[in-house]
C-alpha cells in the first residue's frame, strides 16, 4: 500500500463552483452532507428509489451505497445514496450557504474562512 492510498485527500464538494463541503466521513451520504450546510434540496424515500434527489454533476465522481434503482443519465447522481469519490461540483444553488472562501495573499489581515452569501443564485 503506497501513501497515496492510505492518505486519501477528502473530498470537496462545490455548488456551482463555490467549495461549500469538505467531505471527511461525518455525514453517512452526500445528501446528509448537503443537508447539515442547509442546501436546499428536495427529497423523499432517502434511499436510490423515486429519483426526487437527482442532481446533475458538473464535474467529479460518486460511488454508490446502495445501488440506484432510479433512472439516471450518465451526468447526474442521487444524493441520498451516494458519496463523493473525487471532488465534486454540483448543479445546486449556494444562495443562503456557507462557502469556503479564497484565500487572500495580498492583505495584511488574514482572510475569513467562510462566507455567507446572501445573495448569490
Ligand atoms: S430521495 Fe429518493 S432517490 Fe434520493
């Protein structure tokens, strides 16, 4: 076993590309995930079978905990039960949501490490 494999970097998930979770294992699915940042996403049965979750992927990979018997194209994901396998950008709005903000380099006062974006789509 390499150190590449015992280390794996933990995912980040972004919304519309504003990083908003690191997935470190805390939360059992990517929707938990999604939930505890207060993303507004719709569910219902929470486990791969109405489809009410489907997300569209705009970058990255999951893999599945249980398997999906939802229709999906190859673009999108069930939250509820997958997790992220790489890190991922999602088609989901940040409105309301805290998001890790760019690092600043040119300020003498260090940057804050989250954002509230209030008013972001
Ligand atoms: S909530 Fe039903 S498939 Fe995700």
């Amino acid at each position: 076993m390499t150190y590449k494999t015992f280390f794996k970097k933990a995912p980040i998930v972004s919304l519309k590309g504003q990083p908003v979770i690191l997935f470190d294992g805390k939360h059992s699915s990517l929707l938990e995930a999604l939930e505890s940042k207060k993303v507004n996403i719709f569910s219902e049965c929470r486990n791969g079978f109405c489809g009410a979750c489907k997300t569209t992927v705009i970058s990255g990979d999951v893999s599945y905990i249980t398997t999906p018997l939802a229709e999906l194209k190859a673009n999108e994901c069930l939250p509820c039960c997958c997790v992220p396998e790489t890190d991922l950008n999602l088609k989901l709005s940040c409105k309301g949501v805290e998001v890790v903000a760019k690092r600043q380099y040119n300020t003498h006062q260090p940057a804050p490490l989250l954002t509230k974006l209030a008013h972001e789509s």
